[in-house]
C-alpha cells in the first residue's frame, strides 16, 4: 500500500475536524441542557412565589358568577311599584320637580349596597342641596333601573307607573349593551365559559401549574372581551338581524319621548359608555357618537358620559375585580356629570302646568 505524509495529514484533518464536530454537537446538547434545566428553576422558583404570595381560590369567571349570585341574593330597598327606591306620594307639590329615571342594572346600581350612593340618589341630593331651577322648592328622583331590561321594558315601566309619579323629566339612560341583543351576562357569557371550563379540565398544565393557569386566565378574559367588544359593534353596524335590536332600541326611545311630550314633560337621554380602554383610543366611541347622532336626528336632548370617564383607569371604577358595573365613585361622577344637563331639562320642563 501506498503511503505518503500527505496522505496521513489529510487523514488526520479529517479526524480533527470530525472529532470538533461532534464536540461542537455535545456542546450545544449540553448548553440546551442547561437551559431547560435553568427555565425549570425558574418555573419552580415563580411557582413557588406564585403560590406564597398570591392567593388562587377559584378561576376568575367562577368567582364572577359567584359575585352576581350574591348580589342576587342581597336585600335591597323596594317600594310598591318593585323599583328600588322610597315610595312616593300621589299627590306633587306645586313647587316640587320629579325626574322619572329609566335604565338597566347600571341606573339599578348592580353592586353597590348603599341606595343613596347610586347616582339617581346622588342626583336628587345635589339638586336639591343646590337647585337653581326657578319656581322649584325640591326635587325628587324616581330610580326606575331594572336590572337586565332593555327599552322595551323601560317604555312598559313608564306607561304603568309614569302617570301616578307624574315627571316633569323622563331621563332615559343608555347604557351601550341596551342596543344589542346580549342581553344578560348568562345570555353572552354562559356558552364562552362552558367552552373555557371544557378546555381547562382538559389540561394538565392548567389543573397543576399556578403560573400557567393565571397566565391562561388572563388570556382567556382577553378573548371574552374582545368577544364582548366584538358583540357590541356589531350589534351597531352590522347586518340587519345582528342591528335588530338597536332598530327597536330607536323607536322605543322615541315612543318614550312622544310619552313625554303628551303629558308636557322633557325627554333626556344619558349614554352610558363601557368602562373599558378609557383613552383617546376607546373601543366604543364609533357606537357613542351614533347614538347621539340618533338623538340629534329626533331633538332628544343628549349627554354621553364618556368625556367625564376619560383619562381613568376603568377597574378603578368597578364594583370588582370580576364586574364591570359601576362602583360608588362612578355613580358620583356620573351624577356630576349629568347635573347641568338635567338642569337645563328641568328648566325646559318648567313651563308645565303642575297639577298638586
């Protein structure tokens, strides 16, 4: 056999450079080693910090229905007409002034325990701390917000009632969801929680692993909000079935104000915006701004809430970390907000010949 130095040096290249190969290959298997050994540690060591400091009772959408249940069950001041609120006479003085209030679970004041917290209440007391309506001795507020209603329901409500409290102002107020065909947190909520409890009861990751689970609550709330936004939206402009809704909304809000106007009452509407995103980018201004086109349109004087909200953190104003109904600081600010307006509405009213 034929054997030259070039030979053995070629053969020993070849060697080398096989042999730095598969050092090169051992060494990333073992920095990959390593690295998935570090990420262990330190999912241990978050676990761990997860599990001292940070408290998991239950998954964030049980402990919402767990809320709304309560406050389901709660005891609240009702009067003969089942709103929530004192009784009032028959009879008006010639020198008071009465609002009549219509609304959902957000003029109901879901949440809040304290009546005279809830912003008709607080807006009674400012009116009558500082009336500066002419001819006006007091002002009394009826609180008729029913929890889960929509218009329809607040033009029956006005029709059975409205003759015997006998308003100089019907104030109508809307909140975005009163346009839409979601029409209560089972309705929407419901079939994305049975899909999310499905899914979590299937992982492992989620049954066992603290940091995975807050992380994958988080995700998930994202995804019902976007859902819910998407909702909203839609329900405004999109197709005729998903408007439906709002259609009917236009017309009951006009049959509330031609009620009004034959019984020689101002008609008002407050638009309630979603306490969400609360910035120059908010998710819902589009919806806002045609609503208050649609009251334009009808010469329904209009107050949008959302100036009064903006630049705030809106879980700030919640009753909770789960429910985004408004809490007793937004209640104050909302019937601060409204308190010109519904001035000038019982200004506008005062022409009426009251009957004592």
């Amino acid at each position: 056999m034929f054997w030259s130095r070039n030979t053995a040096i070629t053969g020993c290249t070849g060697y080398n450079e096989t042999r730095r190969g598969e050092g090169k290959k051992c060494g990333m298997l073992k920095n990959a080693v390593i690295a998935m050994l570090a990420f262990a540690v330190a999912l241990a060591g978050c676990e761990a910090i997860v599990r001292l400091f940070l408290p998991y009772s239950a998954p964030w959408y049980e402990q919402l229905i767990a809320e709304q249940q309560e406050w389901g069950r709660r005891e609240y001041l009702n009067n003969s007409m089942g709103l929530r609120d004192r009784e009032f006479g028959p009879d008006k003085q010639p020198s008071c002034r009465r609002i009549f209030i219509l609304g959902d679970s957000f003029t109901w004041g879901w949440g809040v325990d304290n009546e005279e917290a809830v912003f008709p209440k607080q807006l009674e007391a400012m009116l009558n701390r500082e009336p500066g309506i002419p001819g006006a001795g007091s002002v009394e507020v009826l609180n008729g917000g029913v929890p889960g209603s929509l218009t329809g329901q607040w033009l029956e409500l006005l029709e059975k009632h409205g003759d015997d409290f006998n308003p100089d102002v019907v104030l109508a107020v809307f909140f975005l969801r009163d346009g839409t065909n979601v029409k209560s947190i089972d309705d929407f909520f419901d079939p994305i929680r049975k899909n999310i409890v499905e899914r979590n009861r299937a992982s492992l990751l989620y049954r066992h692993v603290r940091v995975f689970r807050l992380a994958k609550d988080y995700v998930d709330r994202m995804l019902v909000a976007t859902a819910y936004s998407r909702s909203i939206n839609r329900a405004y402009f999109g197709n005729t079935k998903q408007t439906a809704e709002w259609q009917r909304a236009q017309r009951n809000l006009l049959l509330i104000r031609q009620y009004a106007e034959s019984r020689s009452a101002a008609m008002g509407l407050i638009i309630f915006p979603v306490l969400v995103e609360l910035n120059e980018s908010y998710p819902f201004k589009r919806v806002c701004n045609t609503i208050a086109d649609f009251a334009r349109e009808n010469d329904i004087p209009v107050h949008s809430l959302l100036p009064a909200f903006l630049g705030m953190n809106g879980s700030d104003l919640w009753v909770s970390a789960y429910d985004q109904h408004p809490n007793e600081k937004a209640h104050r600010i909302a019937a601060e907000s409204m308190l010109p307006f519904v001035r000038a509405l019982l200004k506008q009213a005062d022409t009426k010949p009251f009957s004592g």
